[in-house]
C-alpha cells in the first residue's frame, strides 16, 4: 500500500465558523488530518486583555501579529505534521489575511513580503459568504480585528471592510475554480 | 478605511507642506543606535536635559516599549518560545504601534522625538539571527526615516565587558537562540560581534553619525551636542511622505 501524500489545505474565509465548517469536512476525509487554527500562539488572546490606553492597532500591526502567529503555527504544528506524512488543514491560512489587508488599504507588495516566508498550500478552498448576507456579526480573524483595530469600533468601517475582503475572496475562489476547469478544445469556424 | 489613490496624494501634499512650514519649528526625530553595552542610554538622558534646557518639547520612545505588544513579547522571551522570526514580526509590531501612536503624532505637534533605539536595531539583530534584510527591511515599511542617526561604535570586546561587569546577558540578548552555546557570556560574545558587523554595514548604507563609545562620556556628549546643532537643519526628509501620509488618512486628517 502507497503511503498518503502529506498535505497543506487552506481553507479560507471571513466568517470564522464557515471556516472552521469547511475545515472539519476536509480533514474527515481521508487520510484524517488535523486543524491549525489562527492564534494558536494566544498573541490576539493576549491583545484582549489589554487596556485601553494602549491604543488600537492598525491593520498594519494586526497583520504583523497575525503573521507571527503564522510562523508559530508553522514551527509547532503545520511543519511537524507533514513531517510526520499527515494532512494540515490551515483554517484560515494567508490568502484570508492579505484580503483582510487590502480591504484594510494595506499595499498589495508589503502583504506579499509580509508572507513570504510561509509555504504555498497544496489546495486552497474558500468559505465565502453571497455578497448580499449581512456581515455585521462574523467571528473569526477578520472579525476579531475588525472590532479592535483604530476606527474598527465604527461599525460602517469595519462593515466595509469584512464585506471587501468577502468579495475579494470569492474572486479568489472563482480564479480557482475556472483554473481547475477541464479547458475547452477550440472550434475550428 | 480603504484608500484611494487620491486621499494619499492629498495627504503627502499636506505632509510636505506641514513638515517644510518656515514659520513654525517642525518635529525632528533624532535615533540612537548601538549595541548593548555602547552607552547609548546614558548618552541620550544627557542629551534630552541638555535639549529641555534649550527649550524643546521632548519626547523619548524606547525599543519594545509599547504598552500593547511589549507583554506579548515579554511573555514569550521568558519562556524561550520564540523564533527568529516570530521574534522580528512580534518586535516590527511593537515597533509600528509606536511610530503611529507615538511617534508620528509628536513630530506632527512639532515636538523632538528622541528614540532609544530605532528600525535598525531590528535589522541589526534579525540579520545576525540569519534573517534576509530585504525581507525585514520591508515589515517596517512605510519607512520613517530619522533627521538624525547617531551610532555609538564600540569593539564586541567592549560591548561584552560592559554588559557582563554587572549582570549576566539573557537569553535572547545573548542570541542563545541561534548560536546555540550553553554559556551566555561566550554566546553573547560570539552574536553581539555578528550585531556589530550588521550595525556596521548599515552605519555605511544609511549614513549614520558615528561617535565613538570607548570614549569619555563628557567627550561623547559634547561631540553629539555639536552634532546635533550642524544636523538640525537638514532639510525634511521626502522619503518621509508615505509613512506620514498613511498615518494621517488613517486618523482622518489627510484634508
């Protein structure tokens, strides 16, 4: 018997329990895998308990923080496992970040250095939400930082945000899916 | 939150003709730099009496001292949990909550920011600890450049003697992280000659003011007096424009 191929699979989205839906279902299949989730490090547990006067961070420091999280979860749990020959299902991974970032008007160029240290995903999968749903309440990463970086607490920038980063996500997947379709052998007139 | 092109350009024109106003006195931002044992923060409290007795409005930001990310950082030092890289982007992060909380609001109130320590120490260390400096050099963009960097040379043998004359060198400090010696004073010695050799090259690609730290502190401080008097009137930097204009749409005030 072939042993199975070790596997990145990320899955990406902005509404933190579609995502996580997403990744069950992937890692069920076989071969079973296991789930890294975000702040596996605790670095945006920690940010919680912070107080007020420390300021609100912007999108910068948030996608640094969510970046040095990245690179924990890589050290501790996505490495070792596909060391091991196991599947990983990153739930979110870095396409969720970057579209975070330019729904936020961070530079596409420094968010694509941010990440350069993190291997590419063998798949990518995409828990997106229909433009038209209400966004006001998604949990999750882009949530989280929605709420808590500088102007976040104004419920129109953060609204906007969340639904901008969805809409560039599901352009993400839509790239993805016409590049998995079977191309069309052309007519001759 | 999302900016357009237009608010940028907006906000750079504003930055420029805030920051090159001939009427007012505008904010400088004076770096020191050096490794540990180098005198840097003696140098700099002399230097900030001497500039309140001058009359400025002073204000000093330190290296991992922001009050959002330093026990995040602190916490993970202590049980060694840290990464080369983890420990840069942690660091770039504490170091972006102060350029836009602190930094960038008091040069925008025309106010002399002192920063014991700046980017480059960043650069320094994470390019000792095997890190690209492109790749780092890039987390801390928008960059803001000081009006004045002034580094404190001493020889790794100097900078050893110091540091170990009154306590033992910590884990990190000690970049037991990555030369993986047991013994903290001889690590400490093998990486702060690495952190010396980065600091050296940057002194020459970003033009530093060098004083010389083996010598008196009296001499020191009269030198960076000096100094600071001929530096002060540099023009502002446009390299600037970027960092200051983010910052001000960010806080809507880029009209």
């Amino acid at each position: 018997m072939t042993r199975p191929k070790p596997r990145l699979i990320a899955v990406e989205g902005v509404d933190g329990a579609s995502v996580i839906a997403a990744a069950r279902r992937a890692v069920e299949a076989p071969p079973r895998g296991g789930i890294s989730h975000w702040d596996a490090s605790g670095v945006f547990q920690d940010l919680v308990v912070a107080e007020e006067a420390a300021g609100k961070p912007s999108p910068r420091t948030l996608l640094l923080l969510y970046a040095a999280d990245l690179a924990f979860r890589l050290r501790w749990e996505i490495r070792p496992a596909l060391a091991e020959g196991r599947t990983v299902v990153a739930a979110p991974y870095v396409e969720t970040a970057i579209a975070f970032g330019r729904a936020a008007g961070v530079p596409a160029g420094w968010l694509i250095n941010l990440f350069r240290f993190a291997p590419r995903a063998a798949e990518r999968r995409f828990a997106t939400m229909p433009l038209r749903r209400s966004m006001s309440h998604v949990d999750g990463f882009v949530g989280f930082v929605c709420a808590r970086m500088e102007g976040g607490t104004e419920g129109r920038t953060s609204h906007r945000v969340i639904k901008a980063a969805n809409a560039l996500l599901r352009r993400s997947a839509s790239r993805d899916m016409k590049s998995r379709q079977p191309r069309q052998p052309k007519r001759r007139g | 939150m999302l900016q357009p092109g237009s608010a940028l350009r907006l906000a750079r024109v504003r930055a420029r003709k805030h920051f090159t106003d001939p009427t007012s006195r505008r904010g400088l931002l004076v770096a020191f730099e050096g490794p540990d044992g180098s005198g840097k923060t003696t140098q700099r409290k002399l230097f900030k009496t001497w500039l309140k007795s001058e009359g400025y409005d002073v204000v000093t930001t330190k290296w991992n001292s922001s009050e959002l990310i330093k026990p995040i950082i602190k916490s993970r030092k202590a049980v060694r949990a840290l990464s080369p890289e983890e420990f840069s982007l942690l660091h770039g992060a504490d170091f972006r909550h102060r350029v836009e909380q602190i930094i960038l609001p008091a040069l925008w109130a025309g106010k002399l920011v002192i920063a014991d320590r700046f980017l480059f120490t960043g650069l320094a260390r994470d390019v000792a600890r095997g890190l690209d400096l492109d790749w780092v050099l890039k987390l801390y963009q928008p960059l803001l450049w000081p009006d004045l960097v002034f580094y404190f040379a001493v020889s790794p043998i100097t900078s050893g003697k110091r540091v170990t004359a009154t306590r033992t060198p910590n884990f990190y400090e000690a970049g037991q992280d990555v030369t993986h010696v047991e013994d903290p004073v001889e690590s400490y010695q093998h990486f702060i000659a690495r952190v010396i050799r980065e600091y050296e090259s940057l002194a020459l690609i970003f033009n530093f003011i060098t004083v010389d730290a083996e010598q008196s502190i009296g001499e020191q401080h009269h030198q960076i007096r000096q100094l600071f008097l001929e530096g002060q009137r540099r023009p502002w930097s446009e390299w600037n424009a970027d960092a200051v204009a983010e910052w001000l749409c960010r806080n809507g005030k880029a009209r």
